[in-house]
C-alpha cells in the first residue's frame, strides 16, 4: 500500500488585482489601436492581457456610442457599456439636477428625482420598441449620484435640523478671527451669486401668458447670472459681475466692455466665471482701502457652492483670508441673503416698470408687449447699474447683524430692511396698476414677492434634448471667447510647500559655509537670504497655526462634516512638517552692508 504522502504547505501567492478599466480609459485604448499599435503593445502599455484589449476593439462600436451619449462625470467612472436609454436618461437628469439646484443651492428630495428619472427615461424612449421597464429604484439612484458625483440630492424626509447649530458654531469661528486678526467692518467682505430673470413682469400678466406661448419659447432664456459683493461697513460696494450666455449682443456693437457698469463675462449657460477674484475683486478692494489709509487686507465669506472654486481660493492672495460658510445656512447668517439681494432685486424690478411706464406715456400708442420687446442686453445692464447704486449703507450694513451684530450700526431715519423693501414693492404694485392690462391692473403684493423671490425654472425635456445636443453640461469645458479675460490656474500654497523651499535653503546654506573659503560672504548672504525669506516663514506659521485648529479644514473645504471648534491655544503642533530652523536675522539694513 502506497503510504501516504502529506501535502506540500505551497507558498501563498497573491491574486492578480482585477483591471477595471473605465470608459475614457477604453477610448484610450481604442485610439491607441488605431494609431497602429498592435494589441500586444497597447496591453503592455496599459497593463492588461492582450485578450482584454482584442474585447475592447471588438466592443469599439458600443463603447464610443455609450461615452458619447454619457456625460464625461460618468464615463470617468463607468467600466460598463451600458444602454442608450439609460445613458440619455441619466445625462438630462444630470442637467435637470443642476438647474434646479445651483440658483438656489438647494437640494432635491430623492423622489422627485426618481419620478423626474421615469418621466425623462419615458421621453427618450417614446416610439422605441421592446423598452425595457425602468423602476428608478433607490438601489439605482445610489449609483448615479455615485456615477454624477451628485450631492445635492437629499433622501425623503431627511432632517436639516443641525444647519442651526452649524450657524451658530460658524459665527463664533468668524467672530474669533475677525478678533484675533484685527479686521474691521471695511476690511470684512461677502459675495454671493442670484440669478437675474430681466425681464420677469410677473407669471400672472399677459406679457408672460404670450410669451409663453410663442413659437421657441424657452424657459431660461432672458437669463444672467450676478455675483454682488460688499463690505460689512455698507459704505463699499463692488461693481457687479454679470455673467450672460452670449458673448455679444448687438445692443453692445461698438461698446467697451471694460466701461460699463458691470464686469461683463459670458458663457453658454451663465454659469459663473473664476476669474473675478483676481481680475476684479482685488483690484477694487485695494484701491478703495489705500483711499480709507486702511492696511490692505481682506476677509471674504463664501458660501460654498462650486462656482466658488473653493479649492483654487485658499491661499489664493497673501492679504486675503478666505472663509466658506457651511451648506444649509446661507438663509440663516450669510448677510447678501438677509436682505441686500432681495433688496437689489426690488430696485431693478422698479426700474423696469418705471422705464415701462415712461415709454407708455410718451407714445400712446406703445404697448406694454411693444415695451418687453423692446429691452436689451444694453438696457438690463443700465437697469442693474442703478438698482445696485440705490442700495443704501444702511441696509447693507444692517444685513450683517446675524452674523457679526457688533458692526452693526444706528443709521437716523432708516426704517429696517424689511420695511425697505416692503415699501419698494408697494412702489412696484402702484407702477403695474398705471400701467394697466391683465395681471397688472390687480397685481398683489404676493406677485411681486414671486419676481424677488430666488427660483430655478425647470427646463422642459425639449430643453434638456437641446442642452444634452449642445453638450452642455456640469463639467464640460465651455467655448472661451478670445476677449474674455483670462486667469492663471491657481496653484495653492501649502505650508509643505514653503517648508519644502526652507529646507532646500537650509542645504544651500550649509554647503556654501562649507565651500566659501569667505565665510563672512556666506554668512551675509544666509542673513541676505533669510530677510528675503521671512514673509513666507510668517505665512508657515500662519498656515501652522490653523493646522492646529481642529476640524478647521471644514471652513475650506465644500463638505460641511459637523460642529467646528474653537480656534484651538495649544502650542503643540498636529502637522508632520519640519520646523523652519532659527535664522539670525541682521539688526538692520547697515549690518548687512
């Protein structure tokens, strides 16, 4: 009998990790291929067998139909070609999200979006035969916001009950700096995005009922986009950025877009630009507090919506501190929203009627339809430029009391913020019934409310084939005009980063004490060089010194994760880096000499 024989312990041999390619991975692969490379070559390039990329040749056809009908958020992390009804689906949903959510920085409930995803799904595939059914489960709903990177989509029901506390928290951090920095209200700053219906009237006049119903209607045209921004003292405000989706208009043929009363940018859906803050914030801020004899440097609060490019604004300007407020309180303490824009916004919409109006009386025989008609890109950029002068120190300035109510001030005769605007609105109502005509003879206060209010129009699903067409979307690259001003990416500055060039200096250093016969001309140039070096050695402890403050990063960052403590006093660093060795700086300029 053979004995037996026991088994050999083998080594353990590690599996092979599963390549996953995504779909722009796979397009890679198929350009690769068709630039002649062999399948043998193009796997050893991209680390896989040669029977996968012989599979992704033979699925070319499928695999460039799924990325062109995906939005590039998906095909960047999608391994599957998946079906183009559901790839058209989830794109339009895409865009139907961002339009309802970005005016108001808002979220939508998780059912509205799953029943707005049955209704698209039925849209894209209406005449098609052997459709297969769609549930828009919650199973479903997980993976594209996890496809989008959507996160505005809220689940039903869910509690906003800590956007309170998260107040709160962020107006004792704010109020700390402001304290510990030193600012004062001229130096402390808020700017915020509204979107601009221009030539909203009213949904209940016959001008909108008409026009609605016009051949090619759309529902976000005669649309821009403002960014506002002004000082806590209520005594500065910048010139509004106003952002349109045409690069022209013939109403601005032969006009300086550098000598208007907005800073005028564009593009294909007037989302907002990212290069106000060096191309025009700065400047302006500067020149106003050089002619106050204050220090130039800034607090700007930000909420954290992502027109706010919150990574490329840290660190962004040695004088400027950054704060972004957390999501959900904007409504609560963020001053812009407390009054001033709704404020603006009532002063326009007086604008237009009073020029209506005008136009009225001087030619009887004018309409009001002949009047709506008639308003341009040119007249709205006028109406702007008055509406945003009208608004007085005082409300500005009161409009900041929920967040810093010590700068607040006593201004004689000024009534308060609401009363204000209530009082414009009874203006506006007393202007619509001169003008007469349905919707306007028997306006009401709550009409007028609905043109100042914050809203997203929904886009039809015929507005959102035309978008998808146009390949609009969240993060597509949009078309530059050559005479739009261009910005430099920003690349922030890190205390890793300074503590990098401290080091390499610190080499420097010491080879040259080693190497210079001349010791007294190294040593100068280590004092020489150390001078030069001190800005950036305050700006490492700066940035150290809020290292130490627990969950500060969530200030920065767009992701609001709870409460933020107290700026923290211990001296005990939480940062790996390594400390700027002691440098003995010269006693004066003459010592150096």
């Amino acid at each position: 009998m053979t004995p037996e024989r026991s088994a050999a312990v083998l080594p353990s041999v590690p599996k092979r990790k599963k390549a996953v390619m995504c779909l722009m991975e796979k397009i890679r692969v198929l350009d690769k291929l068709r630039s002649g490379m062999s399948c043998s070559a193009v796997g050893r390039e991209f680390n896989v067998n040669e029977s996968t990329i012989r599979y992704i040749k033979k699925k070319e056809k499928e695999i460039r139909r799924s990325v062109r009908e995906a939005a590039p958020e998906s095909a960047k992390v999608t391994s599957i070609v998946r079906e183009e009804a559901m790839e058209k689906m989830e794109k339009r949903l895409n865009l139907w999200i961002h339009e309802m959510t970005t005016d108001k920085k808002g979220v939508v409930d998780s059912i509205v979006v799953r029943l707005k995803a049955k209704e698209i799904y039925g849209h894209v595939t209406q005449g098609q035969k052997n459709v297969k059914p769609f549930s828009a489960s919650a199973g479903w709903l997980a993976r594209f916001k996890r496809r989008y990177g959507v996160s505005n989509v809220k689940l039903a029901g869910e509690a906003s009950s800590a956007d309170q506390e998260a107040a709160e928290e962020f107006k004792k951090y704010l109020l700390s700096v402001i304290q510990e920095k030193g600012y004062v209200e001229e130096q402390v700053f808020n700017a915020d995005e509204t979107g601009l219906f221009y030539k909203d009237v009213g949904k209940r006049t016959y001008i909108t009922q008409m026009a609605s119903k016009a051949p090619g209607f759309k529902s976000f045209q005669d649309y821009a986009t403002l960014l506002l921004c002004a000082n806590a003292k209520g005594d500065f405000k910048c010139k509004p950025l106003m952002v349109y989706r045409a690069p022209s208009s013939q109403a601005l043929k032969g006009k300086s877009v550098n000598h208007m009363p907005v800073h005028w940018r564009w593009n294909k859906k007037a989302w907002m630009t990212s290069d106000w803050f060096h191309s025009c914030f700065i400047p302006e801020v500067e020149y106003y507090l050089q002619g106050r004899n204050l220090a130039f440097k800034i607090l700007l609060i930000l909420d954290n919506a992502p027109v706010h490019c919150c990574e490329e604004l840290k660190n962004a300007h040695p004088n400027v501190e950054v704060l972004f407020m957390p999501p959900n309180t904007t409504s609560l303490i963020q001053p812009l929203d407390q009054g001033i824009i709704k404020a603006f916004k009532a002063h326009y919409t007086r604008e237009l009627y009073s020029k209506a109006f005008e136009a009225l009386k001087a030619n009887k025989e004018t309409t009001m339809m002949d009047y709506w008609k008639s308003v341009t890109i040119r007249n709205v950029i006028d109406y702007v430029g008055t509406a945003w002068d009208n608004i007085k120190q005082a409300t500005i300035n009161n409009c900041w009391k929920n967040v810093w109510p010590d700068c607040v001030e006593n201004f004689e005769g000024f009534e308060g913020v609401t009363e204000s605007i209530k009082n414009s609105v009874k203006n506006i109502m007393h202007i619509a019934w001169q003008i007469s005509g349905e919707g306007f003879d028997d306006m009401r206060e709550e009409d007028v409310e609905e043109i100042l209010a914050e809203k997203a129009v929904e886009p039809t699903n015929e507005d959102l084939d035309e978008m998808a067409k146009q390949g609009v979307g969240v993060s597509d690259d949009e078309d530059v005009d050559e005479s739009q001003p261009k910005s430099p990416g920003i690349v922030p500055l890190t205390a890793a980063k300074i503590s990098e060039w401290n080091s390499a200096l610190e080499t420097i250093f010491s080879d040259m004490e080693e190497c210079d016969p001349m010791l007294d001309r190294s040593l100068k140039f280590k004092r020489l060089a150390s001078c030069a070096f001190a800005p950036y050695a305050e700006m490492l402890k700066d940035l150290r010194q809020k290292a130490r403050q627990t969950g500060l990063t969530q200030f920065l960052e767009p992701v609001w994760g709870g409460k933020l403590p107290t700026p923290s006093t211990s001296g005990e660093s939480q940062t790996s880096e390594v400390e700027l060795t002691d440098v003995n700086l010269p006693p004066s300029s003459s010592s150096a000499e």
